[in-house]
C-alpha cells in the first residue's frame, strides 16, 4: 500500500474554465501534513468546475474496478465553442518503493450520449537526482504505449488484447488507462515497482477520494435524502438516508451505517454541544432480492428530548452528513476529500474552528469551495485560491500579502479596488441593480 497526495490540478476547456491550475503546498518533506485547501469568487467563476474535474477523476480511475461510465450529456462540460477538454493531475506517491512523481493526462471530446476519452497518458519519475519522466501508459487516437513498447510492436496475442480493450473503452465510455480488461496486459509489461505504482493510484487513491458535490447536497438542503459520507477501515463510499420517513437497507449495510454513527457520535457533540445520533430500530424485514433488511429511523437526542433527524436544521445535516469524510482527513493521510459548498448551512465561526482543527493536526487533504470569508481569517494564504473573471487564467493566489495582513480584508479590497495580476470580481453596480428591479416591476399585461 502506498500514500497518494494532489499535487497540482489544470483545467482546459472545462465548462466555463478555459485554462486553470490550482497547486496544493505539499512535498515529500511535510508528507503526512495536512493540506486544507480553499477556492473562493464570484458565482459562476468557475469553483465547482474543479470539483466536477475530480468527479470526473473518481470515474475513470474507478474503471480499474468497475469501468463506471462517464458523465451523461445531461450538461454541457466542454466549453462552449470548443470540441475538446482536458484535465491534468500530478501526485505524489510514496511506496515501499521509494517517493515518485506521477502524472496523469486526460483529454475529452462528446458525442450525442457522454463524453469519452481521446487522450490518456500516465506517467511518473522518481524522486532521485537526475531521474527522468517514463511513460507507463499512452493513447492518443490510432497510438497505443506501453512503458517503451508501441501498439505494432507488441505479439500478436497482446496487440489484440490491447486493440479490443480500446475499443470497448470507447465503446463505453470508459477510461482505457484503467480499463479493468487491461490489468493483465499491464500486469505483464510493466515492472514489479510499475505495477504497484499503478495500484497506488487506481486502488489507494480512489479507496480513499471523496467526492461531495451540490447535487447529493441539494437532495439533502430539501430533506429528502441524507447522503452519509462513508470512510471507515474496511467500508469507503456513501450510504443514503431516507428524511422523510424510516429507512430500508441491507442488514450489512445497515451495520456499516451504525458504525458510522458511532464514529460520529464521537466528534459530533463536541461540535454541537449535547447533540447525539441515536438509531431507532424498527423490524426486520425481506427484500424483494431476498436477502435480510433492516427497517429504521434517526433520531437527534439531546439530554431527554428525542425527535427524528430531518427536524434538526441543514447546517447540522451538512455537518453529520460529511463528518465520517472530515475525520478520515484528520486521520488518514491518504485522504483526499471534495466537498462543494462546504459552508452551505454551517456557522461561520464554527466553520472555521473545523477548518483550523484539520489544518493544524490533520494528516490528509480537504479541498472545498466556499462564500463564507471567515475562512480566510484562519488557513494560511498559501491554502487559499481566488477565482478570477479572466477564462484564460481562471484560478490565482492573492500577491502582496504580509503575516500581519488579514486575507480577508486583502480580498474584499481586491474586489472593491482590484490591485491584483488578474481582475477578481466583475464588476457590479447598486444604481444598475436598483435600475432592474424597478424596470421589472412595471406591469406590462
């Protein structure tokens, strides 16, 4: 097993993000710190776009396990006039090997269905004086590599190994990188170190990211499910939790859930004072699979008074929802948790107490966008990126800052008075606005 840590994110043709690079401040020398990294702007300027560009991450590499298909063309990911995106990752990974920079390239075009996969590339080098990038893998259209060796090539047997994985990989819109038909190919042409490397990122890595984004987030601002972030020593994923009534899931399903709950529990009232989750246990019940089910309820107990969860507010929802997540990143250091909009319903100050928490003594990475400014008040400056309204270069760091200087108030007098490399804030005026609203009074039937 292997810890795997973001380097470096870029975006290309990505929604509204034409070129954009977010890097986190991580090395091999401060390794197992923490790293909470935090993207604010404008809406619409581009934050949940680097949110979208790990979910996309998540998929493919989930292929090495269950080739999940990529986005349905339900929205536009591409840029408007332009027929290709890409993404480009760099890690860190340190193994029983030794410490390897690794890079994986993708690049994307759609067609009436999903979008798929044009270019792949993944390669690496290790941390060692003089030591150069080596490709593990490559396609780009008619081109196929592997480590040194090209389609052509190969025996006869493996080319059409490889030839046939290709075509299902577009045929399903899957990554062929980490097509999971492609393992024994990969398996044997590349070398043992190779191997485990590749493992690292498609097994580790994946075990371990978390994806939280505004669509499970909105289900649950409505009340009706309750995505509950998995993250425990022998369980990763979600597990959703019915608001507007009792719940039915597998027992074994059931049993992960409740030791979610007691890890909860754990942290939960020391966040919210006297709060406590309580599991109702209503019946057993058959599925219609077969198997054995467990009918139950959530309740919120604080001192005597029990009520159902769906009654306590959303902030305390988004909190108890993302908890088993925020406490692997405190504690694990291959932890990589997204989460989008994490001040969506949270208390300010509270916020930034959780924030501060898993900046100073946390082990794993958190990258979340946000409105809330009090979060700039306590991460350091060099955690923080600012989107901007210039597509070319989406994403900068604020300049000028001092150890004595409240981001916070750098920030909001870059959006009042720029003063940055790049424009921040398009600009707004109050006399337009009031302007609008009294032209779309007027009655017109």
């Amino acid at each position: 097993m292997g810890i795997v840590k973001i380097k470096k994110v870029t975006v290309h043709n990505l929604k509204n993000v034409r070129d954009g690079e977010i890097s986190l401040s991580v090395d091999f020398d401060s390794f197992l710190q923490s790293k909470v990294v935090g993207i604010y702007g404008q809406n619409g300027s581009g934050k949940t776009t680097i949110v979208d560009a790990f979910s996309l991450l998540k998929t493919l590499i989930s292929g090495w396990i269950s080739n999940e298909k990529l986005q349905l063309r339900e929205k536009r990911f591409i840029t408007a006039g332009e027929e290709t995106a890409s993404l480009d990752f760099d890690f860190l990974v340190q193994n029983e090997f030794g410490e390897f920079f690794v890079n994986y390239f993708v690049a994307f075009q759609e067609d009436d269905e999903r979008i798929y996969t044009t270019i792949e590339k993944l390669s690496y080098r290790e941390n060692e004086k003089g030591k150069r990038s080596k490709t593990l893998i490559c396609k780009e259209e008619d081109v196929v590599q592997i480590r040194t060796t090209s389609l052509k090539d190969m025996n006869e047997k493996l080319r059409v190994k490889v030839m046939v994985v290709r075509a299902m990989a577009q045929k399903e819109h899957v990554s062929f990188a980490f097509h999971k038909d492609l393992k024994p190919v990969l398996q044997e042409m590349l070398s043992e170190m190779e191997w485990h490397l590749l493992n690292n990122i498609a097994l580790d890595f994946n075990r371990d990211l978390h994806v939280i984004n505004n669509q499970s987030i909105g289900l649950l601002m409505m009340k009706y499910i309750m995505p509950f972030s998995v993250h425990l020593e022998k369980s990763r994923g979600f597990i959703p939790y019915d608001l507007e009534g009792t719940s039915l899931l597998q027992k074994d399903r059931f049993e992960v859930l409740c030791k979610v709950i007691d890890q909860t529990n754990k942290v939960l009232s020391t966040i919210i004072p006297e709060l406590m989750i309580k599991i109702h246990f209503i019946t057993e019940q058959t599925l219609d699979n077969g198997e054995k089910g467990v009918r139950f309820e959530f309740l919120s107990k604080r001192g005597e008074c029990e009520l159902p969860l769906r009654t306590e507010s959303e902030g305390i929802l988004k909190i108890i929802s993302v908890l088993s997540a925020l406490i692997a990143v405190y504690n694990n250091p291959n932890a990589c948790v997204v989460i989008d909009e994490l001040d969506s319903g949270v208390f300010e100050y509270l916020l930034g107490e959780l924030l501060m928490v898993i900046d100073e003594g946390g082990k794993g990475q958190l990258i979340f966008t946000s409105h809330n400014l009090r979060v700039l008040e306590v991460l350091p400056i060099k955690n923080l990126w600012f989107t901007t309204v210039n597509e070319q270069h989406r994403y900068v760091q604020l300049k000028g800052i001092k150890e004595v200087n409240n981001a916070r108030d750098v920030y909001l007098r870059a959006v009042q008075l720029g003063g940055q490399a790049e424009e921040i804030y398009k600009e707004t005026k109050t006399f337009n606005i009031k302007r609008a609203f009294r032209k779309a009074g007027v009655r017109n039937d």
